[in-house]
C-alpha cells in the first residue's frame, strides 16, 4: 500500500491587527489545527485583512501562522497583494506588494512532491495583471505540469463559479482568458484537484476527471452584499486525503466557530461605498 498524505486547506482567515471583530473564529481555527496531526497546512489566500495596505496585518498573520502541527504553505489573496486595477483599482498588485508577501509569508507560487503527488501553489492574484511575473508563473507552471504524477493545484481566486467555459465574472473569479490558459496546460497533465478559497462559501463538485473544492473561510462569512454564488455560506476547513487511489476532500467544522457575517462591520473595514461589493 503506497503512503497517505493529509493536507489542511484553511482559506480567508482576514487576520487584521486593528479589528478584532473576526479574531474568535481565528482562535477557533488555530486551537483546532494545533491538535491535527496532518502532513501540510494549505492557506488558500487572504491570509489578512489588508496586507496590500498595511505591514502590521502581516505581521499579525505572521504570528498566527506561527507554531503550524507542520509545514504551512500560502498563496496570496487579493487582500494580500491586491487585484486588478480595474476591478480595485486602490490596490492594484504591484512590485512593492509582491515583495511585501514574499518577505512576510513566503513564495507566491510553490510546488511540492509529496506521497506520489505534485501539489502546486499558484499566486492567481498575478493573473491579467500583465506584470512581469504573469509570465513567469505561466511558464513555470507550464514546467511543473511536465510530471507523471497526479497533480493537485491551489489557489485564492476560483477558476470558474460555475463551469469552465463560463463569462467573466468580475471580481469573483479568474478571467477567461488566463483561466483558458491554465486550463489548457492542465490538460497537458493529471490533474485531480483545484482547490480555491475566495468566495467565503463551501462547494465541492466535479468537471470532467477534476474535483473542484472551493474552500471555507475561516473568519466570515457574506450575508446581503454577495451574489448568490452556489455552494454554503459556512466557515470551517477542507481535509484532502492523497493516496494511489486518487484524493478525497471532505468539510470539517472544528468547534467554537459561529457564522458572522461580516456586513454589520462592512462600513467600518470597507469605508468606501466603491468596494462596498468587493469584500470577499
């Protein structure tokens, strides 16, 4: 019998050194973990609350991510480094914040080979930016994909909401013209698993041979000022077990987590009526 792995995904966690109005569902989570025994701990992005903005919400996540049950590996969100500017146009993904993550938290983009699987980390905040970066994680990414092992990938931003060849869907999702270009390298490999955060909602389902596991937030959930985009508005974490029989995900609720949402403070974190929809 070949060896199992079991990954944590934890996403959206919006450690904030100013508010601590999420900080009991933090707690919650991290108590949780440090009684795991698992192989990785995946953060799926928005690790804080306004890393693009402020250092001490860096430094802040830095000390929640301290003291993992195990290696702990982090893509960026766009609380992280930022977005599109022309979709956020206050805090768009520059040098400085990319920069600023890689000195705080790690690697944008990673890969690890792991109990006969490749697990890659993709930064999907890079994506139609243009930066220089954009290119290089695509090639790289395209080098990654070059193995015979089944390949797990995770990200902040969900490829799609609904189905692959779906239309933009603004701040929600990568567009469709990066997400064509992934997609098409995965097709070049095995592909068994995308897991993203983002969406503060959990969703698993099945396009082809690939799971699609959108991840829990782990601080809030969006009540009225989030479209409906499937799947349940609960907080929690996702467990991947790997193995040579292929990979299983399943939700777990850990103990003393409550649903807030985060509208009764959304004036206080998001003062500008122009991000009043982008809060996820």
């Amino acid at each position: 019998m070949g060896s199992v792995m079991r990954v944590i995904q934890i996403s959206d966690t919006h450690i904030s050194a100013e508010h601590a109005f999420f900080d009991r569902n933090t707690r919650a989570i991290k108590a949780w973990l440090l009684g795991q025994t698992c192989d990785l701990v995946i953060h799926t992005g928005d690790v804080s609350m306004d890393g693009a903005g402020a250092a001490a919400d860096f430094e802040a996540s830095g000390r929640w991510l301290a003291d993992m049950p195990c290696e702990t590996l982090c893509v960026p969100g766009n609380h992280d480094v930022g977005d599109l500017a022309s979709i956020k146009a206050a805090q768009p993904v520059d040098d400085q914040r990319i920069a600023a993550w890689r000195s705080a938290i790690g690697p944008d983009y990673w890969v690890r080979d792991r109990a006969g699987w490749r697990l890659i980390g993709l930064d999907a905040m890079l994506l139609a930016t243009g930066h220089p970066d954009e290119e290089r994680q695509f090639d790289w990414l395209e080098q990654q994909l070059r193995t015979s092992l089944p390949v797990a990938i995770f990200l902040h931003k969900p490829l799609f909401v609904d189905h692959p060849d779906e239309g933009p869907r603004g701040y929600w999702t990568v567009l469709p013209e990066p997400r064509r270009r992934i997609l098409d390298l995965m097709g070049r490999a095995d592909v068994k698993l995308v897991a993203s955060g983002h969406l503060h909602i959990h969703r698993q389902l099945r396009h082809g041979a690939i799971d699609y596991v959108w991840g829990p937030a782990a601080s809030f959930v969006v009540g009225d000022s989030q479209e409906p985009l499937g799947g349940e508005r609960k907080l929690g974490v996702v467990e991947h077990v790997f193995s040579v029989d292929g990979v299983t995900s399943r939700f777990i609720r850990p103990d003393g987590l409550e649903d807030l949402t985060i509208d009764p403070v959304l004036h206080i974190l998001y003062p500008s009526p122009a991000r009043d929809e982008q809060v996820a």
